[in-house]
C-alpha cells in the first residue's frame, strides 16, 4: 500500500516530465495551439476534445481535417459563412460524429457567439436565469441544456455532449474546461477563462486513468463513471487542493505511455 506522501512523490515527479511544451506535440491541445484568438482556440479545442477517443494520431488527423476544411478561421467559418460554404464541411467524419452533428455545432456557435464573446458563459452563465455558476457539474450540466436548446437539436449528437446527470465522467469535457481554465508557467494549458478556479475542476478519467488511480490505491470505486470522477478528484485535492487537475498529466501519461499497472 502506498502512502499519500509516497504517491504525491510519484505523481509530482510525473508533472514535472510531462507538463511541459514537449507534451504538447502529440496531445490533442495541439490543436487549439495554433491559434492566437481566443474564439478560435475555444472552438478547435472543443472539436479536438469532443474528437478525443481513441487514438491521439488519429484525432489530431481529424481536427486538423476538419479545421483546413474551415480555411483554418474556425470562428469566422462558424460566425460567418454562407450555405455554400458549409459544402466544404459535408462528408467529414469521425468515427460516429458526422454531418448532422458538425452542422448543429456550427449553428450553435453560430447563434451563441452572436451574443457573446466567448464560449466560457455557455457553461458558467445559466442559460434560463443568467446567473453565474461557480460548479463544474452544474456547468457541465447548464451546457448540455444550453447547447440542445436550438429548435431541431439532433438526438443522435447527445452522445457526443456528455452529461454527469447520465452518470457519464464527461472525460472529454472535463479535458476542455482543464485547457481554457488551468494555466501554469509551463504554458500547455491556456488559462483564458476565469469563471471558475482551477481549484474546482474535475479531473478528466478514462480507463487509463481509472485502472492507474486504483494501481495506486487513490480511487476505490470500481465503475469508471461521475461518481469516479469526483472521487478521484476529491483525492488529488489532498496533494494540491489549488491545482488538483494537474496530475491528470501524470496518471493519463502512466497509463497511455508509461502502459503502468
């Protein structure tokens, strides 16, 4: 059995090799790394996240598709483009995401960035109340509400946009909200939004991350799931209650490249 101070030792030296620009090439965070906008990086990085299952190849290939099919200006292509130009866009696929779930995306952030300047109120903002919200699964849930609220939502897109009230770990949004909230000297992750502290993030969890946490004995809960996530989360707060979210860089990085067990 390792001990807490055993395993922030690990973990710690795991940050510290992983959390760095180098990290950055081969991740999905790529992607929203070659903007400087900050409306572009919110929307490559949101396709790369919803885009991140499977192989880190393969989804980095299909975000950079999708975004040259966008003229590489994903904010004016979603803001400003014609019916012709969405000609460009039909036919891309990535695994189950496909035409009818890309074109309510962009008719999404279509609608929203006519309102607002960036995407961080469409989880922190209550769609019905306009009040702020200070909690990741609250968030989590007010975006899911928020973002099927157009007229015709697609059924089929709802398993692309996780819910925690579905009992999902929301891995690929929690991964979002780690890019555009957390920020560190290191410089991987952008730090572009201030609703909410870095503090209160979720750590994202996969299998990967889930059979490395119960290796070291830090998650007990045996589903991989919500409840999964804010337990691991609820421990990782003991090593580094300011920045707890910074170790998924350590146990997604054993788990993936390190192969840990």
């Amino acid at each position: 059995m390792n001990t807490q101070q055993e395993i922030k030792k690990i973990l710690d030296q795991k940050v510290k090799q992983y959390n760095k620009l180098d990290f950055i090439a081969k991740d999905p965070i790529c992607i929203p790394h070659q903007f400087k906008k900050q409306q572009d990086i919110e929307i490559a990085g949101f396709f790369a996240a919803i885009f991140a299952w499977g192989n880190r190849t393969t989804i980095i290939n299909k975000s950079k598709e999708l975004l040259q099919r966008m003229d590489n200006a994903p904010y004016d292509f979603c803001t400003s483009h014609q019916s012709k130009d969405l000609k460009k866009i039909i036919g891309f696929v990535h695994r189950t995401y496909n035409d009818t779930d890309l074109l309510y995306t962009i008719e999404f952030f279509k609608q929203h960035y006519t309102k607002q300047s960036s995407l961080e109120t469409a989880f922190f903002i209550n769609n019905l109340t306009g009040k702020p919200i200070r909690n990741v699964q609250e968030g989590l849930i007010n975006f899911h509400e928020y973002f099927f609220s157009l007229e015709d939502a697609p059924h089929r897109t709802k398993k692309h946009i996780a819910n925690p009230q579905s009992g999902s770990t929301c891995k690929r949004l929690n991964m979002y909200l780690r890019w555009m909230v957390r920020f560190d000297q290191q410089a991987v992750d952008f730090g572009i939004w201030k609703s909410i502290p870095p503090a209160a993030l979720i750590c994202p969890i996969d299998v990967h991350v889930g059979r490395v946490s119960r290796s070291l004995g830090i998650l007990q809960r045996k589903q991989t799931d919500w409840l999964a996530a804010i337990e691991l989360t609820n421990y990782l707060r003991t090593l580094d209650p300011k920045d707890p979210v910074k170790y998924d860089f350590a146990l997604f990085s054993l788990g993936v490249i390190e192969k840990f067990n």
